[in-house]
C-alpha cells in the first residue's frame, strides 16, 4: 500500500487548473488546498480555498506545493514553501531574478526538500 502525498497548488489560473488536473489522476495524490487571493475561487469539491499561502503551510499533512500563480510570486511562495519543510514544484520560470534562483536553491539544500521546476506541458 502507498502513502498519499497531500499538496497546495498555489494559482489557480489556467497553469493550476493544469496542473491540478494532473494531480487528481493519481491515486496517490490529494490536493488538500488551493491557494488564490480571488476570494469567489471556485475549487474542487473536497479541496480547501485559502487566499495565504502561510495558512495552509501550517498543515503538517502537507507534504508537496505546486507553485503556478504568476511569476512575480514564486520567489516567496517557493522560499517559504521549503522553509516550511515542504517539496517545491513550481511551474517555468522559476524566479524573476537570478539571484533568487540561487537563494531558493539554497533554501532547497538547506531544507532538504525537493525543488524542481517544468513547464505545464
């Protein structure tokens, strides 16, 4: 038997809707919180809208965040995705800045978590 893996998807744009219908194709996998700062959000039954990131990073049952909200964000949503402890997927580009790169691959290191990143497709 495997352990599911409960995650955020941060954006729910038209990369999150993507990315969250991957997600519901895996057995192993529930999305336990969308993170958008559109209060109307509609979401999946089953899963929570939240509009702060920091509010669903306190779940201790949260192992995964897809970050897919708009690039000018992602640096914050990643960095303090890892420093929560949780494995980071955020969606191309990583970040707006060089150097926020690094940090948040430091942060990755530094946290022991995963980070990677891909395009949607």
């Amino acid at each position: 038997m495997s352990t599911v893996q409960r995650g955020i998807v941060v954006g729910y744009g038209r990369a999150g809707h993507i990315h969250m219908g991957n997600l519901s194709k895996m057995d192993d996998v529930r999305v336990k919180y969308i993170v958008d700062p559109c209060e109307d959000t509609k979401v999946p039954e089953g899963v929570k809208h939240v509009t702060s990131l920091e509010a669903a990073l306190c779940d201790e049952e949260v192992d995964f965040v897809v970050v897919c909200s708009p690039t000018r964000t992602h640096y914050d949503a990643i960095s303090k995705s890892l420093k929560a402890g949780k494995h980071v997927f955020a969606e191309k580009p990583l970040c707006t800045e060089t150097a926020q790169i690094s940090l948040v691959y430091g942060d990755a290191a530094e946290s022991g978590k995963l980070l990677f990143t891909a395009f949607n497709r």
